[in-house]
C-alpha cells in the first residue's frame, strides 16, 4: 500500500501546497494503512477526496496552502466546499462520505501532529435519504440457487457458481469474503474464519449445505488447490471476479422475473432478514455480518417492521 501513498501524495503539486502540508497527507495516509489497516481500495477513496479538499482550497484561498490555513479554516469555508462537490453532482451520500473522511484526517493532526481546526467538528453531515436493505424473499432465494445450477454449459461452472451463491446466502458474505477466500481457508470444522472490511475478523457458521456445494465444485474443478490457491476459479483459471458474479445474477433474475435489487449483495441481506424472522438476535447477527455497529444491524429490524405492515394492510380484516 506504499505505491497508493506515493500515487497520492505525488498528484499533491508542491507549487500549489507547502512541503510541511504534504507531509502531513503522507503521514495521516500511512496512519491509515499501518493503524487502522484500510484497504487498498479504501486508501484510494480517502487519499482521491483529501487531493479534491486541498485542490478546492487552493482555488478558495487564492494561493498555496499551509498548515496555517488548514487551522484557519471555517464553517464558511467547510459549507463552502461542500456546496462546490455538491455542484460536481455528488449525491448527499457521497458528501456525507467526503465530510467524514475531512473529519478523520483533521482528528489525525490534532492528535498526532498538533494542528487544530475547531471548526471540522461543528459542521454537521448533508441528509442522507434512508435506505433500508433490499433482501429476497426465501422462495426466490430457493429459485436463484436452483436456476444458477444451470446456468453454466461445463458441470465444473455450473458447481462454482452454486456454491458461490450458497456461501453468499448460507454464511452472509459479501461478494469479495467469499471470492477472497483459499483453499487453505476451508476449515475442517463446520466453522469459516473470515477477513471482513478493516481486516477484522469473525467466525461464521458453514451449514451443511454450504460445505456440500462447496465440496462438489473443488471435486469437478480442474485447477490447482493448494492451500495458497483460490478457492474460487474463473473459467481461464484465473481467481474469480466479481463482475461474473454480478452478470450471473443478472441472468438469474432476468429469467426469473426479480427486480435490480436482486444482487449479490441482496443475498448477505437475505441472510440477516431471514434469520431475524427466525428469531435471531440482532447481536448474534451483528456478529456473523461483521458488522462494526448494531446500528447498522438494526436496519434488518425496520425491514421486518415493513415487511410486518404491508401484511398487515393486505390481509388484516380491520385495515
């Protein structure tokens, strides 16, 4: 993660910031990469919307930027920039996500660097609309992973790509969890450690029926399994993307008449919101997905609650 660093920190043109401000960007990325362990693609994001933030003050300020200015800075200044990446079409989200990775950066040099800027803390995150998870239904679970079954001409695709679903739906990966994992990682047990965001691990239960699918793919599989080999091949033996993935499921719902929402991702949710209408816990829950809050774990609840009065209004005698 060295060479995202250096990409970063060399589109930072040092006739438009002092020195000492590209240091200090340097240091917060590497921060971000040896403490908190972000992934690469997660460094990219930060370091591309900390670039756009000192780009837009160097236009804003009228001159170079120094660490004088960063400590100067106002809510004007703030509410300023996010009207500019507001006016780039960025959706309240995306600024949210923009002011977040601001905040995080401005609490590195506070606390490791000893530039202040009281102002960071004030400004307060664009709405965002509320977006709760778009599962599928049991039956239509049941149908995708039939369908995928027989999607695929050769019988060893036809496995991989069953077996991929499974886990996705059977253990509430995401997409890359899954498409990560080595033959090494194939537990003897009937539990899989998984590396989630952050590199924060977790254990999940492997049910039955994920093993099976699994185990009839590696049989039919005709590439190398060793344990530091994927365990997820594409068809030229290469490890499996997750744009295949994705076009599968796009074929699958296309024949069985589901709507967009009906993802890979869609099938983590499934997994959450079916056993929450099992009786799962949400703590139990927070803990198979991995997830970092129980806020975010929560949204299974609301989905439930919807779920709950849209029955309600179709089938109870006094709605």
């Amino acid at each position: 993660m060295a060479r995202t660093r250096a990409l970063i920190t060399a589109g930072l043109d040092p006739a438009l910031y002092a020195p000492e401000v590209i240091r200090l960007v340097d240091g917060w990325l590497q921060n971000l990469d040896s403490e908190r362990r972000l992934s690469p693609h997660t460094l990219d994001g930060y370091g591309r919307e900390i670039t756009t933030f000192l780009r837009f003050l160097n236009q804003h300020l009228g001159g170079p930027v120094a660490v004088a200015d960063l400590e100067a800075l106002s809510l004007k200044d703030y509410r300023a920039f996010l009207a500019h990446r507001r006016n780039d079409g960025l959706s309240p989200q995306s600024q949210a996500r923009a002011l977040s990775g601001l905040r995080t950066f401005f609490r590195f040099l506070a606390r490791d660097q000893g530039v202040s800027n009281a102002a960071i803390s004030a400004i307060r995150s664009p709405k965002r609309p509320k977006r709760l998870p778009r599962p599928v239904s049991v039956e239509d679970a049941a149908k995708l992973l039939d369908e995928a079954e027989l999607d695929a001409e050769e019988p060893w695709l036809a496995a991989r790509d069953l077996a991929v679903l499974t886990l996705l739906y059977g253990a509430g990966l995401r997409i890359n969890e899954g498409l990560s994992l080595n033959h090494g990682d194939l537990p003897t047990t009937d539990e899989l450690r998984i590396l989630g965001k952050g590199r924060k691990e977790r254990i999940v239960p492997l049910l039955p029926v994920v093993r099976e699918a699994i185990d009839a793919y590696v049989k039919l599989c005709p590439y190398a399994k060793t344990a530091e080999d994927p365990l997820f091949y594409g068809a030229r033996g290469k490890r499996l993307q997750s744009g295949i993935v994705q076009r599968l499921m796009q074929r699958l719902r296309a024949r069985l008449g589901l709507p967009p929402s009906a993802t890979p991702h869609a099938l983590r949710h499934s997994f959450a919101t079916h056993l929450l209408g099992a009786g799962g816990g949400l703590r139990t829950i927070q803990e198979l997905l991995g997830h970092a809050s129980l806020a975010s774990t929560q949204h299974y609840t609301e989905l439930d609650i919807v779920d709950l009065v849209s029955i309600y209004e179709k089938h109870h005698p006094g709605a």
